[in-house]
C-alpha cells in the first residue's frame, strides 16, 4: 500500500461543528458557510473542523443532508486557505466524520470525503451497525478503498462509550495496537482518563514513532485540569504518576463542542494550558463551567439546543432547530439560557484580551 506522505498531526483546537438546520431538517447551506468562517475567526479560532460528528447531529439527518453539510463545509474551509496565508495565519483542516448508518454508508461517506477534498476522517467504528469486528473492517473495508484510490487520508479512530451500538462500550487497547499498524490510522479522539488515553499511547507506540499517533482529548475541561502545573509534594507525585500514564506524551489537542459558540476563547484556553498558564487556566474554566451550567436542566441536559441558540442569538445562524432525536429548549429553558448565555459573554468579554473573544462579524467574512 502507498504510505502518506509529508503528515504531521495537526495541533491545537478541533472543533465539531453543528448542522444548521431548518426545521424540516434540511441544511441551510448559507448558514453552514457562515458558520464554518465564524469557527476559523481569522485563523484565530479553528485548527480543525470536524463536520459530521456527533455535535453534527449525523444520526438524525437523511444521508443526501449529510452530504451537503460535508461538501460545505470542506469547500469553506478550502476556500479560506489563500486569505488566511496572506494573512500569515496558519490553515485550518477539514475533518469529516464518516460513521453512518451500515458499513455501506460509512464507506461512501469516506468516498465523498475523497472526492471534495477532506484533510483527513473521522471514524467511530463501534457505532456503525452490522460491524462486529473493527479491526477487520479498518485493515480490510477501509484499507481496500483507500488503496484503490490515487488520494488518501490520515483516519482517526472515534472512542466515544456514548455513540457505541453493540454490548462493547470502548475500543480495547489492543485493537487500538493492531489498528495502529495501519499506515492511515493516525489518531484517536477519546473522553477518557488519563490511563485510558496512556493505554492507547502505549498501544499505537508498538508500531508508531512518537508523535506520528496524535491522542485528541475529547472531554474539553479535562485539559484544563491534566495540563495544569502540581505543587507541593503531593502535586508533583500526581503530576509524576499521570506523565506515567501518559508515557511522557503530551495530547496533540482537545476537541471541544463548546467552541462552536467560542472558538477564539477556546483556541486561547488550549494556548494556556499548553504552557502551563495555571492563573488563566483558572479563569478560563470558570467560565465555561458557567456555560456547562446554563444547559444543566432537571429535565436533563440540553447542549446542542444551547449551542445552536447562542448561534442564532450571536446571528451566526438564522435557525436554531434541531435534528429529529435532538431534544430541543422548552420556551422556559429557552428564557433561563438567554440570560445566562448573555451574562456569560460579558464576563469572557472582561476576562480576555479583546482579540481572544470571538467576533460575530467573522461570519460575514468572503474568502
């Protein structure tokens, strides 16, 4: 098989994007563009945008949606490259989540990912139906079609305990070890502990120099807390112990769904964290605790609803519905998360320097 050539991970912010939706939902592809140059902000805010993930809503959406919301957001991010490098900035990468339905599905998706020119995809192999064995649907499905094509792409492994269909919850560590064999298998987004996310680290290390297997932390506050400078004797034992867990190998970066309403003020969080900057790492989790907060109902969690409605609110979006399966605000939460969100946005206003608070205006921007 061909190998890829010139890869390295790429660092820093991912951001999986919601689908702007109408309330038939179909894509509003207008509202998809403007969405995905808000979440670049200038090079400022996206190092990554992953479309089709499960902030996408892909479960809910008729295959020929997910097609478009695909192709628009690659061809935006695509379009961005030439202002963004006269700017000096560094480019954003287009992901595209390829887990679908059957493994039918799945592979098209990997194909339309192909064709418009995805930098690299995404796949949940424990949530696609009918795929019994992950390895073998990796080493010789996904590996077939690759190796008949003249393009090919890095693909991240997806471990999300959540989206999993079958009795298995989590990838095993050693599938993970034989995954990581493949020359195309470059990554794992995962919400875990820092011995989970060591396991996998020492698993693809069997096969793969450091560095060339990237862990992407998908629990976004953990690395609020996993990068932050310990004290004292007892802190520097706990530091010690997760750099153990860790084999020394720090995440390559942190996918956050939360930065779809604040994507400079999480590129900023990352930037913290990454040195150590435990005064701003501080502040900067207090602040989107509050947001976690302002979803938190006794009916139960509304996150997608919140992030679609400060989108609307931000007049990023001109629709704040949801896919069929999403369980949308009542007028009531509605109400209560307009104040909170508003409240919020004036602290981070006071908390950051204004070119890490993102700018709305950054939607209107042409490529």
């Amino acid at each position: 098989m061909r190998t890829l050539e010139n890869w390295k991970p790429r660092r820093g912010l991912s951001i999986p994007c919601v689908t702007a939706l109408d309330a038939a939902a179909r894509v509003l592809e207008e509202d998809q563009r403007r969405l995905t140059r808000y979440l670049i902000q200038s090079g400022r805010g996206a190092d990554v945008i992953f479309v089709m993930g499960t902030t996408g809503e892909w479960r809910g959406l008729e295959a020929d949606q997910r097609a478009v919301a695909i192709q628009v957001v690659v061809e935006e991010v695509r379009k961005s490259e030439s202002r963004l490098a006269l700017l000096g900035q560094p480019l954003p990468e287009a992901w595209v989540g390829i887990t679908g339905p059957s493994a039918r599905e799945t592979l098209e998706t990997l194909e339309l990912a192909l064709q418009v020119g995805a930098h690299g995809a995404v796949l949940a192999p424990l949530a696609v139906p009918g795929v019994s064995d992950p390895v073998r649907f990796l080493q010789r499905d996904v590996a077939d079609l690759l190796d008949a094509r003249d393009r090919r792409i890095p693909v991240y492994l997806y471990d999300n305990p959540e989206i999993a269909v079958g009795e298995t919850r989590q990838l095993h560590t050693r599938w993970v070890k034989q995954l990581s064999r493949l020359d195309f298998v470059r990554g794992i987004k995962v919400s875990a502990s820092p011995r989970r996310l060591g396991h996998y680290t020492k698993a693809a290390g069997h096969f793969r120099d450091l560095g060339e297997f990237a862990i992407y932390v998908g629990n976004a506050l953990h690395i609020l807390e996993m990068m932050r400078p310990q004290t004292g004797l007892w802190g520097m034992l706990v530091e010690r112990w997760n750099r153990f867990l860790l084999h020394d190998m720090l995440p390559a970066g942190v996918v956050s769904g939360p930065a779809n309403l604040f994507p400079r003020e999480w590129q900023r969080a990352w930037q913290v964290a990454c040195v150590g900057d435990e005064e701003r790492m501080a502040a900067l989790r207090d602040c989107f605790e509050r947001f976690r907060s302002s979803y938190v109902f006794p009916e139960g969690k509304r996150s997608l609803a919140a992030l679609k409605r400060g989108l609307l609110r931000l007049g990023v979006l001109s629709s704040d519905a949801v896919a069929p399966g999403t369980k949308p605000f009542s007028s009531d939460q509605r109400d209560r998360f307009d104040l909170a969100f508003d409240a919020l946005r004036a602290r981070l206003a006071e908390t950051l320097p204004e070119r890490w608070v993102s700018r709305p205006a950054e939607a209107d921007l042409e490529p």
